[in-house]
C-alpha cells in the first residue's frame, strides 16, 4: 500500500493546526507591542505631570512602587487558561499527537468499588460456605467443619439405609463397563477399591470420554498408578449391541458412581499422579500422595461443585453491574463504525479487567483460608485458581494484541479536541 495514501493524515492536519497557532502568537505580539507603546506613552504623560506639579508648588501624592508587568505573560493568562498558554499549547499537541492508547482501561471509582465488594464476597462465601469437604480432625489436632453444601449434595440419590435409591441402583446395574475393575490384579501401585475410580482415566468426568470409548471398545482400562506410571490392562470385551450405544453406557456408568460413598473424582485428577516430586507435612507426602489423600476424604466432583459458588457469585455480580451500566450509557446513531467497535473493544477489556481483579482478590483470600486452616490441602479451592488462571491468560493475551487502529483512532480524537479548544 501506497505510504502516500493515508486514511487519516495526521502531520497535514498537525501543520496545519501549527500555522493557525502561529497566526495567532503573530497577532498577540501585535497587540503586546501596542499596549507597550500606549504604556511608554502614558509613561511620558506621568512625568511631564509631575514636573508641571512641581513648578507650580503643588505636592505630588506619594504613591507605592508598581511592578511592570510582564505584558506577555499577562495577557497569556487573561486570554488563555493556563493549561492551553499559547506558548506551550504546540508542543503540548505535538505530544499528544505521538501519544497512544491504554492497553487498558481505566476503572472508575463505582467501578473499582464493586469489584472490591465482589471479592470479599466471593471470599466469605468460600471460608464460612465452601469449607472443607467433611467435618475433619486434621492433624489429629485441629478439629475442622465440612460444607453444609456438600453434605447435602452427598445425600442426594441415597436411600435412608445410606444405599443407592432405585434410579442410580438400576444405572449402576445396567451400565457395566471393563474399565470399572476395582481389585488390583495386576499389582499397581497404591491402586485399590477406595481411589480406582480416581486413577482409572476413564472416570473422569471430561476426559473420561475420550478414553472411556477407547477402553470400552478395546475390553480394557488405562490407569496412571501411584507412582506415575501409565498401565492398560485387558479386562472383558462388550458385545456389538454395547458397542453402538457405548457412549450412552458411559454416561449412565459415570451418574451412577456420582452419589457413591467415593463418588467421581474432579476433572484432570489422575494426571496428578504425574507429579511425583515436593515433600509436604509431617509425612513428607509429594504432591501425587496429597491428590490421592485429598480425594479418599471427599475431594470429589460434589465439592467440585460446592467450589464453583465461589467464582459464579464474582462472574454474576460483576458481569450484572457491567451489563447495567454499559446499557444505561446512551449509544448515539451518529457514531463512526469504527467508533462503535472501539467502544465494544474498550468495555469488553474493562469487563476482563474487573472479573481479573475480583478472582485477584478471591484467589487471595483462599491463600489466607488455607493458612488459617492449618495448611489444610482440602481447603484449596480449586475451581477459583483455575478461574482465576484462565483470567490472566485473557488479560495477559489483551496486553499483546495489535493496537494499532486503536491508536489512529485516540490520536484523532485528541486532535478533534483540541481544534475544538482551539476554535
């Protein structure tokens, strides 16, 4: 493209707004010269007075000494505010005129009031109603209360005698899948009917999917053990009829493990066995032990959810004030295309920005929740760091777009504001 054939010509418009501002300064000087001259003349006046005063006898009036005034700057500031003095108002242009856009937008104080009111909700919530999964001796000295909302949800789909009711009892009857062995045949590491479904890839809930089919259909189960180590082994193969509706029989598998004792294990927990290396408390656990820990005490899909309160009560809060107050700006018809979508650009990055802020302040109070709970690993909050990480990455990623129609576009708007100062 042409470098001559701009969309929008900034030095012809700079030069030209440089040439009124020295017409202007040619014409003050005028006018400073003439009061100079009328001074100089009044000057005049006053002394051929008093000398005329004298000769006839008459006392001259003692009066106090009176500055010069600077008869350029006085005028400067009579006839320009003293943020556009004539004198500095082209290089102040000048400087604008290279200056560019925020990477980011600024918050208001109502802005940054209700992020602020967003976090420290999101944090209460997640110390007085997220908890821990159960009631807990941890240490064996510090007595700690579970969740009220995971208990409840760990009550769901049980019969009073504490079995599965009808409804899970017939999915749990009808939807057998070779991937559900339990007893270690096949001598694994730390593998066993309390954590298989925590180890076993299959029973995760996302990924599960993906290599639930595959094992289904090869008759086997893939397991990461205890020391990080990945092992298929061969079980039972299904039949064709199973087969063509395997993955609705991995759907019913995974509903009916949900209200058990155990119940499913959060998404990505048995990569965690991958993580073999730390050495945490008294027991000197690395962090793929803790996992296991955490999940045979009730670090499950149940408190997965208990969790996700925390980040859902920020996202609604914030995103309801930004919807209210976005909607309640009054858009005008008249604007520029471009205008239009800088302004979408400019109130998303604001939407991002205060969301980043408030799970900044969520993410914190876990940190202080895990501290005044003895470092208790099952107070980690999983589902707010994730939230919280996935809302770094957006702001990171908005730091290092192309900004360069976003500063055409300022720079014109600094143009047209100051020629409308101008004129």
């Amino acid at each position: 493209m042409n470098k001559n054939n701009k969309i929008f010509d900034f030095d012809k418009e700079f030069e030209k707004n440089e040439t009124n501002i020295q017409t202007v300064k040619k014409d003050q000087d005028i006018l400073v010269e003439s009061l100079n001259n009328d001074s100089h003349e009044l000057e005049k006046l006053e002394n051929e007075l008093s000398l005329l005063m004298k000769q006839v006898g008459l006392k001259i009036p003692s009066t106090s000494t009176v500055q010069k005034e600077d008869y350029n700057s006085s005028l400067n500031e009579l006839f320009f505010d003293h943020h556009y003095n004539i004198d500095n108002l082209a290089s102040k242009i000048e400087k604008e005129h290279s200056s560019n856009a925020k990477i980011l937008p600024e918050l208001d104080a109502l802005d940054i009031s209700i992020v602020g009111i967003a976090g420290a909700i999101a944090a209460i919530i997640d110390i007085l109603i997220v908890s821990i999964p159960k009631d807990m001796n941890y240490l064996s000295k510090f007595e700690q209360n579970g969740s009220e909302v995971t208990k409840w949800l760990k009550s769901l789909g049980i019969n009073d005698d504490g079995k599965l009711n009808s409804f899970f009892q017939f999915l749990e009857n009808n939807a057998k899948v070779p991937f559900d062995q339990s007893i270690n045949t096949s001598n694994l590491n730390n593998f066993y009917p309390g954590n298989h479904r925590m180890l076993n890839i299959s029973h995760d809930p996302i990924f599960g999917l993906i290599f639930g089919l595959i094992d289904m259909i090869n008759g086997q189960m893939t397991v990461i053990d205890g020391k990080g180590f990945v092992h298929i082994v061969k079980t039972k193969d299904m039949s064709l009829e199973e087969l063509i509706i395997s993955p609705l029989i991995w759907v019913s598998h995974i509903v009916s493990d949900i209200c058990t004792k155990q119940g499913i294990p959060i998404p990505a927990s048995a990569f965690t066995q991958f993580l073999q290396f730390g050495s945490f408390g008294d027991k000197n656990r690395n962090i793929a032990e803790i996992s296991r820990w955490m999940y045979q005490n009730g670090y499950d899909l149940r408190h997965f959810i208990t969790m996700a309160i925390v980040p859902a009560s920020i996202e609604i809060i914030i995103r309801l004030y930004h919807n209210v107050k976005t909607h309640s700006i009054e858009n005008s018809s008249l604007k520029l295309l471009v205008d239009i979508e800088l302004e979408a650009i400019n109130n998303e990055l604001k939407l991002q920005k205060m969301l980043f802020t408030s799970h900044l302040l969520a993410s914190t109070g876990n940190i202080f929740k895990v501290f005044s709970m003895a470092g208790n690993p099952m107070a980690i909050n999983i589902v707010e760091w994730s939230v919280f990480l996935k809302k770094a990455i957006t702001i990171f990623k908005a730091t290092q777009r192309d900004m360069t129609i976003e500063n055409i576009q300022y720079n014109r708007q600094l143009i047209n504001t100051n020629w409308h100062k101008l004129s």
